[in-house]
C-alpha cells in the first residue's frame, strides 16, 4: 500500500543539550515500545532500535546505507553452496569484560531456535540448518537452501544481535534487569539505566569496533510518550533533541511549516502497509475465487491517493513486498496491478462470482498509528 519515509525531527530549545557537540547527551523521544531486551523475545521496531545501539550483529548498516556491512565479522563469504563462513573480528569484548567469540556467535543463533518464542525473530532463519564452531575466531552457517543471497540481510535482523554466552540462558529468556547488571553489551553504547517503556539512558563504549563507527555525542537519554500528540509537544517545546517514530503525517506537515526551530529529516525507510489475506475466512469459494478477489484488491487500491491524502506526501506507492530504498524493492506489482476498475471488474466476472464481493476489514488502531482507519 505505502512506503514510510523515515521521518526524524530535531529541534532547539533553550534548556535542552544537545547531543551533537560530541559531549552534551542526546534527549530522543519516540512513541514505540520496547518487548524486552532479549533478542529472543523480541521482534518489534521499539525493541530492535534499542538492540542496534547496544548489542553487535555480524552485519549492520551504516547510517545511510541499505547495504549489510561487517560489524562484528570481518567477513562471511559462502565456503560452499550450503555453508556460509564467518571471520570473527578479534579482540571484541563485552562491556563486562567477557570475550566476544565465535562462541558467543553459536550460542546466540542456537538459543533463537530453542527458544522459538513467539513474539521472536526465529522464523527468519528457516534456512538455518545449524551452527558449527570452527575455531575461535570462525564460525559456519549450514543452510538448506544453496547460495542464499539473502542471509546477510537475515543476520542483520532482530534476529541477529550477538549475546553474551556467560549471562544470557540457552533455553530461556533472560530478564531486562539482569542484561543490564551484568553489562552484556558490546555495540556502539551500553545502557546506563532502563526503566521499560518510560527512560532508557545510553553511555557511549568506547570500545566498539562496529559498523556505525565512533559514537558523536556524550550519550543518549530515550524518552517515551504514550501517544503522538505528546510527542509533538515535547519537539515543539525543545524539550527534547529529536523526535523519532511515531508522529502522525499531520503533526509533521504542521511542524515543519510552522516551527522554524524544528528541521525536518526525511529518508528511505522500511516501513510498509499492506492488507493480508486469511485464505480459510476471505471472499470465494475456490482457490481461483479467492486469488481473482486479491486481484480485483490490488486493482482498486488507489495507491497514490493514499500516500498523498492519507499520509500527506510522506509515504510512496508501495510496489513490491520490498520497500522503496532497500535492495530488491521493483515496480512489479504496481506494473501488474494499476488502478483499473475494469479489470478489477473482469477478474470477479472471469471467476464466476457476482458483485458486490463483501470483504471484512479488520486493523490494528493503534500499533500502526493513528491513521489506520484512514
């Protein structure tokens, strides 16, 4: 349906730091919500902004990019169709002082698909077929599918955070209090005090070796607002440095044409919307019935009035399940599905069934924000 740019919006006030002096701590406000700090449990845009801060991947991005780089890997190359092998960085420590190994790597993917909770990432790699330890410093991934071109993509998701083998437990999850008192961190900050869903402060570590490079403020304190409006509030007020998901598409219109303080950042993001089909519940009587009633779906969405009227200009036509600015996204199902009420007219009519086609809509009102009945 749509593509979100990723909307983030910096402001100044006169009592609030800021964090770009490379000193000062950042003040950032959002509206989403953390699950939990074990990567296992956890697989939700609160949570996995909070995991890219503190814990590394094999793969990260580098701001900016959509391209996986080493993060905590020097390398992962394919050793054969089937087996992908990954060179460890040496040297890498914990914030706690714990060596970061090619164990440590094992342990993490192993003890997602023990646990397989789930409201956890474990599904992504049901290409996995397991992790073997090579030496210290190496590890090879053993795939079902040959030449996976997407594992790195994979590594680089919330499935990917490496943990720390001597705090975290193998076939269950490990609290939020006890990942913080150990200090079982190793990316870019670590977490100086965590109360969930309300304050969050980050000190920098200094001994990140990673992919996002050297940290460019004294730290980062995350507030989090119960609803948009608030968040707008706290911007608009200078009481925090950046806003950061999720405020409405009004709220951001509004701020950057009447708030000369605040500066709006746009970019590529991942964020989609899209309308899921239950095969057992949809609108047919056969497969045929039910696949000509998703064409007839797709034919009709007016993608363009939707991004313009609904999300003032703020998203893009979403043409493919890859979004807009990330590798794989194309123009294929808007090139197979225009907008075109006739031929939405004739895959009903090609299908045997007769209009109208009553179709039972349900959404989310809130998780994806306020403009979801839009």
């Amino acid at each position: 349906m749509g593509l979100a740019a990723a909307l983030a919006l910096t402001g100044c006030g006169s009592s609030t730091p800021s964090g770009g002096d490379g000193k000062s701590p950042l003040i950032i406000g959002t509206t989403d919500r953390v699950s939990t700090l074990d990567p296992a449990a956890s697989y939700d845009n609160g949570s996995y902004t909070v995991e890219i801060q503190v814990f590394q991947f094999l793969y990260g991005f580098k701001p900016g990019d959509v391209t996986p780089q080493p993060d905590a890997a020097e390398s992962c190359e394919f050793a054969e169709p089937t087996v992908v092998q990954c060179k460890i960085k040496p040297g890498l420590k914990f914030a706690n002082g714990h060596d970061l190994t090619a164990s440590d790597v094992k342990f993490s993917y192993d003890r997602q698909v023990a646990i397989e909770h789930p409201n956890g990432p474990a599904s992504l790699l049901a290409n996995l077929v397991k992790v073997e330890l090579v030496d210290d410093l190496t590890v090879d991934f053993h795939l079902e599918a040959a030449n996976d071109q997407t594992f790195l993509q994979v590594v680089a998701t919330p499935v990917g955070p490496i943990v720390d083998e001597e705090v975290f437990s193998a076939t269950g999850l490990t609290t939020d209090e006890e990942i913080v008192s150990a200090n079982a961190f190793s990316g870019p900050y670590t977490i100086t005090s965590f109360k969930i869903n309300d304050l969050i402060t980050f000190a920098p570590y200094a001994d990140y070796n990673g992919v996002q490079g050297t940290v460019a403020n004294g730290g980062i304190t995350l507030k989090t607002y119960s609803e948009a409006t608030n968040l707008k509030l706290a911007i608009a007020n200078g009481e925090i440095d950046v806003a950061y998901r999720s405020l409405t598409p009004t709220d951001i219109t509004d701020l950057d044409k009447n708030y000369p303080d605040v500066t709006v950042y746009k970019g590529a993001g991942g964020e989609i919307r899209y309308m899921v089909f239950n095969l057992n519940t949809m609108p047919g009587d056969t497969p045929e019935q039910k696949l000509a009633v998703r064409q007839a779906i797709a034919s009709v969405v007016d993608r363009d009035e939707l991004a313009e009227v609904v999300y003032n200009d703020l998203y893009t036509p979403l043409c493919s399940w890859v979004p807009d600015g990330q590798a794989g996204a194309n123009q294929a199902a808007c090139d197979t599905y225009p907008l075109d009420l006739t031929a939405a007219a004739q895959y009903l009519s090609d299908a045997g069934l007769t209009v109208p086609v009553t179709l039972d809509l349900q959404y989310c009102p809130d998780h994806y924000g306020t403009t979801s009945d839009q």
